[in-house]
C-alpha cells in the first residue's frame, strides 16, 4: 500500500487582488501518493494553481494543515520551506522561469549546485533529450526546449515530487507531447510522485488519478483504469 | 584546477553584462561621488601638510614685531620673556625700486640678512643665484613672485631708491620665505601684489649704514616655546619693546601673508567639507534609488530562485554581490580619479603659493570613508528593494503585480482631459498613479541640477563680490596713497590735472580694535562730507549712508570682536597721536570684502589731532588718461603709490578666482556626470518596467512614434516638474555652503548668475536628450511577440 506524501485537510486561500478579495480554495482534502500520477483538472480560477503552490511550498494557506510526509508545512518556517522546496520539490511552470542569463547546463547546475545528491546536469538534460544544446541560452531555445530545460533542472535534484503548474499551457502540440513524455518517463523510472496541473482535459488520460476542481473544492476525482502513453494524447 | 564559478555567479556576470548600459553610467556617479569627495579632501591635507613642513624647515617664526629703532642689546630682554625660545633681529626698510615702463616705481621693502644668509628664524628660500657678499651694499636678493612678474633675472642690475638716494642694486638672485607666500604690501593691504610690491634681502653690514642702523634693529621675529601662552608672549615683547616705539607684536595668525593663506585653505578646508558630503550625498541617494528600482525588475527571477529552494540569504548575497560590483567598479575609478585630479590640483595651488615642498597625500581614511558611504548607500538601496521582493511568497512574486489602480488625474477631473488625448491621458495617469515614485525621480532629477548649481557658485559669487565691490561701491578708477598725512589742497591740484573728472580725498590709518582679549587690527577709513566716490555697500546691494556720528563698522568685525552698535571700543593709535581712545560703534554694515570702520573725515581728523589732512585721494578719470595721470603724479613728491581699479581687479580676480575656477571645473563636470547617470537609468528602468504595455500598444497598431510619446513624454514630464525645485535646492545649498564657507577676508554673497541657472538647466536637458535618444532606439527594437508571449 502506496503511503501519501503530501497531505491536505481543510486549506483554504484567500487572496486580496488589489480592491477586491477572492476565495480562491475553500477547504481542501487532498492526498499525493508515492509514486503516482496525478492530473489536476478544472477551469480557469477554479484554485489549481493556488493549490500546487500551496503544495510546493511556495504559497501557505489561509486556514488548513498541509503535512509533506510527517512534517507540517503550514507550522514550517520560511527556512524550511526552503528546505523542504530545495531538497524535494521538482517545479515546473507555465513560462519555463529559466534564468534568461544563463545557458541550459547552467540553469540546471543553479540546481545541482546547491541539492544534496543530485544527479550530474548534463545527464539530467539527456534525460530530457537536450544532450546536443547543452550550452544554449534560453533565447537560443524553443518554447519547448525551454519547458524541457525546466523538467530537467526540476528532475536533477532527484525530488520527491514533481509538481507541473501548466507544463504545456505556452506550447505548441508536438512540443507539449515531448514534454509530456518526459515527466511520464521521469514518474516511470525514477518513480518520483508527480501532479499536473492543466486545463486540457485530454491531458488528464495520462493520470493514474483525475482530481477536478471547481470554484476552490474538489468536485470529483476518479481512477484511471488504464493509462494511456503521452504519444497518444490529441489535443 | 581551474576556476568554475557557480551557475549563480556566471548569472551574476552575465547580468552584469547585459545591463552594461546602465552598470556603467552608476558606477560613473559612485565615481563621481567619490573622487569629487576624495580631490578636495586630499587636495586640502595635502597644501596644509605642505605648508607646515614648508613653515617647520624654514622656521618661520610665531610672533613678529616692528619699532623705530632698538640697539641690539634689547634683543637679549627679549629672549628673557617667559615662553620666548630664539629672537631674531632685523633691519626693514621701505624703499623704491625704479623700473622702466610707464610710470611705475613700486614699492619695496629691504630686509637684512645675517652673513652667510643662514637665518635662525624665517629663513630664506634661495631659489636660484646667490647670496649677496658680505658687506656688500648694492647686492640682494629679490623676491621671486615680483621677479617673475617683472621678469627680472638673477645678474640684472635694479634702480632703487634708498633712504631718499638712487643706488644701482645687483639682484644676486631670486628667494622668498615663508613670510611671502602673499607678497602682502604694508599698511594693511587687502589684497596680495606681486606687481607693486617687491622684497630685496641685503646683507645686514652692507646695508645698516646706509639706513643708519649700525648696531641697531627696527624688526623682530621671535619663535616661542612649544606650550607658551601666546598672550603672554605678545605682551612681554610689547612690553620690552615699548620705549622703542614698538608698534604691538603679533602672532603667527595675523602674519599679513599666513593671515591670507589661512583664509584660502579654511576656504578650501570649508569647500572640502561640505561640498564633498552634498555630492557624496547626492550620489549615494541616486545609487539608492536606481538601485532599488533595477532590483524591482528582478522580481519574477527572485521568485524562481526561491521556487527552486534556494534561501533569502542565498538570494541577497547574490543581489549584494551585483551591488558591490557595480560600486566597487566606481568606488575603484572613483580614488583613482580622485587621486589623480587631487595631486593635480595640489600641484596647481602648491605652485600657486609657491611651496618649495609639496606632498601629495590621501591616505586611506578618505577613500574608505568614501566608498563605504556610497557602497553603503547602494547596498542599503538594493537591500530596501529586495526586502520586499523577498517578503513575496515566492507565488505571489511570480504571479504578474496586481493591476495597477488607475485614476483619472486632477487635470482630467478638472475636464481638460480632452484636451490631451488618449496618450496624454496615459502619461498623466502612469506619473498620478505613482505620486512617490514621480516625487523621487523627480527630486533625483532635481538634486542633480542643484550640484550643477552648487560647483558654479563660487564663480558667480566672485563675479558678483567684484563687480559691487569695485564697481558699484567704489566709483573711482585711481586711487593715490600718500606717503603721509597731506593737506587738503593736493586733492585739489589732483583735480585740476588733465582728464579729470572729479577728485576727493579720504583718511585712512591703521588701528587697533579691542574687545577683551580679542582684537583686529584694522583700517579705518574717514570720508569727507560730500564724498561722492566712495559707497557703502551691503550684501543684498543696498546702499548704506556713512555714520554722522561715530564708526560703522563691517558686520564680519563686530562677529569676529563680540560688538554691537552702541558699544564703545578701545583702539590702539598708530598715527597722529599714538595712545589710545575710544569709539562709539554707531552701526554695522554687510560688506563682503574685507572688514574695516567707516566715519567722517573729520570725525578722524580730530581722532588724529591733525589738521584737515588726507591719505589717499581718489580719482575719477578717462580710463584713457590714467597712465598719463599715474606717470604726472609719480613725480609728485609724497606720492607713495598710483593704483588703478582695473589693475587691482585683475589682481584680485588672479588671486582668489583662478583658485575657484579649476574647483568650478572639476565640480562642474562631476556634477554633470551625476546628472546624466540619472536621467539615463531613471529612463532605462522606465523601459524596462513598461515594456509590455507599450508591446500592447504597437501591437494594437499604435506607431513607434506613438508609444516612445508616451514614455518619453513621462520622463519630459519628470524632467520639468524637476526643474524648479532643483534651481530652489540649489540655491539652498548654496545659501548653506556660504553660511560655513566664511573667511574673515570675504563673505561669500549667494547671488547666482542666469547663466549658471540655464548652465545647469542646459546639463540636465542634455542629459535627458541623450538618454531620450538611446531610449528611443531600445523602444524601436521592442520583441512584440516575444514580450507578449512571456509574462515578463
């Protein structure tokens, strides 16, 4: 029996957007089990993103508890928020968010650099098929080859869990399925829990396990009987 | 092994050189800052190590002393004043010296030097040539700033007269002493001359009989014990001097030539004080603000450092280090400047005062001081920024700003907003929106057309000192001295002389003012009563009238002395009846240039006990008459000195101007270097942070023309609302400097010229042009896509 990972009970966020408040979760009960594939699905401000932030560490909920294995992150300090992000979370955004000064290898090294066994950053970019383009800046790069540079520097550090915010929402089809196959490729041989995040529901074939929000709750969440390989998903 | 710097590090460098632009217009206001700190300081320790190792290896001496005559055997009463340590005696005389050219015999004073040369106190500089022979009377040494003037060469044969007889005197050579940094003419002259004013050193045997001064001395210069009060020092030689018609001792202070030197490196001492800390000040604001606002940029980049773990600590200490480099780079050009231009400018005033020594030093206690005010401030600067970046979860941080809350401006509720237009619109509500930000781009923009303002304003107010003082308060353009007191009746020939327009006569003597234990001595000047040349003047211009009654003394006096209008004084007399009498300070006027007492001419008369006499006669002449009139009046028997106005302004202006002229240049372009390096980032980061909105733009057709009106029109907007107030700060520190720049010589009147407001106005338009310029080109390359495509 898989054990979670990450644990949710109750979180709720609220934002304050200039003049106006949004409740953008309303108490959310959530697991992340080792080793799984989880796709996120749900409208546009149905509290995705604030969730796989909230996850991450990088964002800490209104009211809720939040546990990463036996560790409570909503009592945790920045510091160790930090810890927590540098030592077993692999990110992975809509833009990429590469150091637009820095090469490839480099921007997975900002990376390696400071993780206690990662794995060398030019293998980390084999991994992700960027072998030939090692030392190329992000503006030398496509949008895809991008996003393959930030599955690579989130990989390198061997996480614990891989949390992709829209990894394709800024590419083109034949991009997006590269990177697809890279992170299914990542959570079948490094078995490293990994959630999606999307709202391109095809997408969501590829999970183990479909979570649906909508309006800040989980509305439905379903099992994949049969997965089916990021080659064949159409969108 | 070789070198591999972090992937953090090589971010560091990287970024460093892509904002080369603008990492090098800071670093060139950090070095501007810190050089312009660093080249008066220096310059200023630098003239005053000089000068006292110059005084140190030629002893010059602590108090000095005149009298009619004393044997030689005072001198030993003298050496017995407690806290006296060495006195030297010596033999002065004022003689003539007879040069060909129009009309000009200037005045020389000789003084004896023992055999060999080597005196004990206020040694002689020989600069080239020899000694005189022993016993010779008809060799001396001349001073060299006369010398130069005159081009006369060691070797050359002079006319002088001596004692009322014409003697040929070879010139063995050319000297000078640490008494003569100033040539300071007798008699309380206001103003250094090396062109009527000369020095001739002659062995003591070979000149005393000639002044009938065998065996006798007429000149004392006298060093003390080190911890001698010299109080007691003066009293104790007045005392001993007294029978001998001692005319009061003074101390080192009021040395004519020290006096003067004094005054300029107070002046300098002043100047490096405060104006260094305003450009220090202004530089390290400016860092601050550019700084903070570049950081501001890197918003979404500190956000995905965080994202990928790593700590606040880990993420500032890379902020510091593009901190440090781009202050280090200044703060590295800025000593190097700063040395440069300081030895520069020490080796300019060192030849100026003519020290035989000049070190140039700047030690290290400057240049650290320096870099960690503008290091400081930087760091503080990028540190404010950052703090807030760092406060973001990383979420927030990454997640595009809010959007901005947008009003309509006053002027658009006002209902003018139609007639601006959209983009009008647009530019008044981005600089409404961000009420501070504007402020303080604005006040940047404007702190750096006051230093502009500020390294102008010694000029101006020389300009100004002299144009009151010898134009405005001074109506005459010949002055003549009178060897002694003359009877009114010359003034009259005077007038009747060829070219002649008016001529009235004037009573100055010498006295002393006591106020308790202070006191100055100084000129009193007596006006007849219709006196029509002569003006007083105060500082705003205003003319003052001359006192029915009693003395009006300048304003600076009664500060210096502690007396007011109403007080009486005790004044020590040289002239007439010496002894002592009192003065009623009937009131004070502002006068900028010297400080004196003025009163009625017959009020000092009977002062004197002296008939209807004068000193000086005044002239007002066709400027094409007066070298004819100087040449007629020469020949006049009595007639010590013919001066004229414009030559006395031109001294002047050689004098205490050119000194100001080279610090104006220097300030001026660190000034203006401070300036641009604003206006160009304050423009850049402006680009930098409104990219996307004007990609919006041209993407939704507007032309390359359209969008630069909206961001230039901001800065042109900034840059005009920064004018007024940077004209208004400017003259504020001005007003500042000029309260703590205050020499007892002059007082510097804040009166600045049109041409300095529109020279620092000129500066930042420029500037602005410039930065308008490269802005322009960076908006015509602007990536559409690209910028639309990625967030940031």
């Amino acid at each position: 029996m898989p054990e979670p990972v990450l644990t949710t009970r109750g979180v709720t966020r609220i934002y304050e957007m200039g003049e106006i408040q949004v409740q953008a979760l309303r108490g959310v009960d959530f697991e992340l089990m080792e080793s799984e594939f989880l796709v996120l699905v749900g409208a546009s401000g149905s509290g995705k993103s604030t969730l796989m932030n909230i996850l991450g560490g990088l964002d800490r909920p209104t009211d809720g508890t939040v546990h990463f294995r036996d560790q409570e992150l909503t009592r945790a300090s920045d510091r160790e928020l930090t810890e927590y992000r540098r030592n077993h979370v692999g990110f992975i955004f809509q833009f990429y968010n590469l150091m637009p000064s820095l090469t490839a290898r480099e921007n997975v090294s900002l990376v390696t650099e400071i993780t206690r066994d990662p794995m060398p950053a030019d293998e980390a970019l084999a991994l992700v098929g960027l072998e030939h383009r090692l030392d190329h800046f992000p503006s030398q790069l496509s949008g895809g080859e991008q996003q393959r540079v930030a599955v690579a520097r989130a990989i390198a550090k061997r996480p614990e869990l891989l949390l992709c915010d829209e990894p394709t929402g800024a590419l083109d089809y034949r991009s997006g399925v590269v990177v697809l196959e890279v992170i299914e490729r990542v959570n079948r041989e490094l078995g490293t829990a990994t959630a999606v995040i999307t709202h391109n529901a095809p997408i969501s074939a590829m999970a183990s396990r479909v979570v649906t929000l909508h309006d800040g709750a989980i509305d439905e969440e379903r099992h994949n009987e049969a997965r089916a390989p990021a080659s064949e998903i159409r969108w | 092994m070789r070198f591999s710097p972090s992937a953090l590090d090589r971010k560091l460098i990287r970024d460093l050189k892509g904002m080369l632009g603008q990492g090098i217009t800071i670093s060139l206001v950090v070095a501007a800052g810190i050089s312009g700190f660093l080249t008066l300081r220096a310059t200023y320790s630098s003239l005053l190590e000089s000068r006292d190792q110059y005084y140190e290896e030629y002893r010059f001496g602590d108090v000095f002393a005149q009298l009619d005559r004393a044997p030689e055997s005072v001198a030993e009463r003298m050496e017995s004043v407690p806290g006296v340590a060495l006195v030297h005696t010596r033999v002065a005389e004022s003689a003539r010296i007879l040069m060909e050219g129009p009309a000009q015999s200037p005045q020389a004073l000789i003084l004896s030097l023992p055999p060999g040369g080597d005196a004990p106190l206020n040694q002689v500089l020989l600069r080239e040539g020899r000694w005189p022979g022993a016993g010779e009377s008809d060799e001396a040494l001349l001073l060299d700033t006369f010398a130069e003037r005159w081009e006369v060469a060691a070797g050359d044969t002079l006319g002088v007269v001596m004692n009322g007889a014409l003697r040929s005197v070879r010139i063995t050579g050319l000297a000078t002493s640490p008494e003569f940094i100033y040539p300071m003419p007798p008699g309380g002259a206001l103003i250094p001359d090396d062109e009527r004013f000369a020095v001739l050193w002659m062995d003591r045997r070979g000149m005393a009989p000639i002044f009938r001064m065998e065996g006798a001395f007429n000149d004392v210069v006298v060093r003390m014990n080190p911890g001698a009060l010299e109080r007691e020092v003066l009293a104790g030689i007045d005392g001993v001097l007294e029978p001998y018609g001692g005319r009061g001792a003074v101390g080192r202070d009021l040395q004519p030539s020290n006096f003067i030197l004094d005054g300029e490196l107070e002046q300098l001492r002043q100047f490096s004080t405060v104006v260094p800390i305003i450009f220090l000040g202004v530089a390290a604001f400016l860092l601050n603000m550019v700084l903070s606002r570049l950081l501001h940029l890197q918003r979404t980049q500190v956000a995905a450092l965080k994202a990928l773990g790593y700590h606040d600590s880990e993420v500032g200490l890379h902020y510091l280090k593009m901190t440090l480099g781009v202050v280090i780079a200044g703060s590295v050009l800025g000593v190097v400047l700063g040395w440069y231009l300081g030895r520069a400018m020490t080796l300019f005033y060192g030849n100026f005062f003519g020290f035989p020594i000049l070190e140039f030093r700047m030690g290290w206690r400057a240049p650290l001081a320096g870099i960690l005010i503008a290091g400081g401030a930087g760091v503080i600067g990028a540190f404010t920024a950052l703090r807030k970046i760092l406060a973001l979860s990383p979420a927030e941080a990454m997640s595009p700003e809010p959007p901005a809350r947008y009003r309509p401006t006053l002027p658009e509720r006002m209902g003018l907003g139609r007639l601006v237009g959209p983009m009008g619109r647009m530019v008044l509500r981005e600089l409404g929106r961000r009420p501070l930000r504007t402020g303080l781009s604005a006040l940047g923009i404007a702190l750096a057309i006051a230093i502009v303002v500020v390294g102008r304003f010694s000029e101006d107010a020389m300009n100004y000192l002299m144009e009151e003082q010898f134009y405005r308060a001074w109506r005459e353009n010949v002055t003549v001295a009178f060897a002694g007191p003359t009877p009114e009746r010359a003034i009259r020939e005077i007038a009747a002389l060829p070219g002649v327009a008016h001529a009235e006569g004037m009573r100055v003597t010498s006295v002393r003012m006591y106020a308790g234990h202070r006191w100055r001595d100084v000129p009193l000047q007596g006006y007849p009563d219709e006196a029509r040349l002569r003006q007083l003047l105060d500082a705003d211009g205003r003319l003052r009238p001359f006192p029915d009654e009693g003395v009006v003394i300048t304003e600076k006096l009664g500060e210096v002395l502690g007396i007011a209008p109403g007080d009486s004084v005790r004044v020590t007399l040289r002239e007439g009846r010496p002894g002592e009498a009192t003065l009623r300070i009937t009131g004070t006027v502002d006068e900028m240039l010297g400080m004196q007492g003025h009163m009625r001419m017959s009020e000092l008369n009977a002062l004197l006990a002296e008939g209807p006499v004068v000193s000086q006669a005044l002239v007002q002449i066709d400027p094409r008459d007066v070298d004819a009139l100087e040449a007629r009046l020469m020949e006049w028997p009595g007639v010590l000195d013919v001066a004229s106005r414009d030559a006395l302004v031109e001294r002047f202006r050689e004098q205490s101007a050119e000194m100001l002229t080279v610090m104006t240049l220097i300030l001026t372009l660190f000034a203006s270097v401070i300036a641009a390096g604003v206006v160009y980032n304050n423009a850049r980061v402006a680009v930098s942070m409104r990219e996307r909105d004007l990609a919006s733009l041209r993407v939704l057709g507007f032309s390359r023309r359209e969008i630069s009106t909206v961001l230039l029109g901001e800065m042109g907007v900034q840059v005009l609302i920064a004018i007024p107030p940077g004209l208004w700060i400017g003259h504020r520190l001005c007003v500042w400097i000029a309260g703590t720049v205050d020499p007892e010589r002059y007082r510097l009147p804040v009166v600045l010229s049109a041409e300095t407001y529109g020279f620092a106005v000129s500066v930042i338009l420029v500037a602005a042009t410039a930065s308008a310029l490269l802005v322009r080109r960076k908006l015509d390359r602007l990536d559409l896509i690209g910028v639309l495509k990625t967030r940031e």
